[in-house]
C-alpha cells in the first residue's frame, strides 16, 4: 500500500512540475511580421502604420522613453552614425506624454533626417506586443517586414548593421 500511495504522490509531483513550465511567447515571436499598429505622428493628426513603410527598405523599431538615459544614448548613436542608417527606415515610438516626444525630437533635431520617423504609441500597442520590460527596444525587419532579430537595451551600431547584413 505504501509504494502505491508513494507512486501516486511521486507521479502527482511530476505532473505539477511539467505544468510549470513557461508556455508565454511574446506575440512579435507569434506573428514575427511588422505588427499592426496604428502610430500618431508629430503633427498630432495623422497615423503611421504599415502601409506607410517605404518598399524594399528595412525597418527598426526603436521602443524609447524620452526620460531614459539609456535611450537618449542610443539616439545621440543613431544620429552621429545616420550615413549607415541612411538605407533603413528608423521608426521611433514612445507612450510617453506626447509634449515629451514632441521635446525629444527637437532636442535631437530628429525631423531632419528623412528615414527616421518618431511617432507617439497612445494606445500602449507596442509595449505590449513586445513585452517590454526595459528600454531601448529594437526590433529589426527585412525589406519583406519580417522580423530578424529583436532586443532590449542598447544594442550597437554594429550589431544592427550586423543583422541587416549591411556592414
């Protein structure tokens, strides 16, 4: 009777650690295609989606925070190395208040570069998406929109070219 109750046990056991194993996949890793969201421009009016991406170029999603220090130095990056960007559209995006974006781009001078849009995420869509727990977030997209490599916190000039096989 004991090896009976201890069998029961030790299978009941078994069973409870196999059902505690992380089944979560972030829904980029789900559906790893450009995600559908709908992304508020600086003029406070008009969306940028998909359909707005130029053809045949590849994407970064930089996810950033106007506050984070870490963000601020992956954007100062960015621009002082634009001449290796200049053949991937930069797509910025942040939940923060939409006059913090706003003080970002000037601050930055971002409106001059013409592949790099930063747009306002009201809606929380990427954060979620992505599962974000710490900023930059870059997620990189082939000329077809798929994805090829995602990532938080800084990742370097390098790296990124690296992953679009453009160095």
């Amino acid at each position: 009777m004991k090896k009976i109750i201890a069998l029961i046990v030790f299978t009941s056991l078994t069973v409870m650690a196999f059902c505690q194993t992380d089944t979560i996949q972030h829904p980029y890793l789900k559906f790893p295609t450009y995600p559908p969201v709908q992304l508020l421009l600086p003029d406070s009016v008009s969306l940028y989606n998909k359909t707005d991406l130029p053809k045949k170029m590849p994407v970064m999603v930089m996810v950033f925070n106007p506050e984070c220090g870490h963000c601020q130095i992956a954007t100062e990056t960015i621009v002082q190395n634009i001449d290796k960007f200049k053949n991937i559209q930069i797509v910025m995006a942040t939940s923060a208040p939409f006059s913090q974006m706003l003080t970002f781009r000037e601050k930055y001078k971002l409106d001059q570069y013409e592949n790099i849009v930063i747009t306002h995420d009201a809606n929380f869509f990427l954060i979620s998406f992505y599962m974000l727990h710490n900023l930059p977030f870059f997620a990189l997209y082939n000329k077809k929109k798929e994805l090829i490599s995602a990532g938080e916190s800084s990742m370097t000039v390098e790296k990124i070219l690296a992953a679009f096989n453009m160095q």
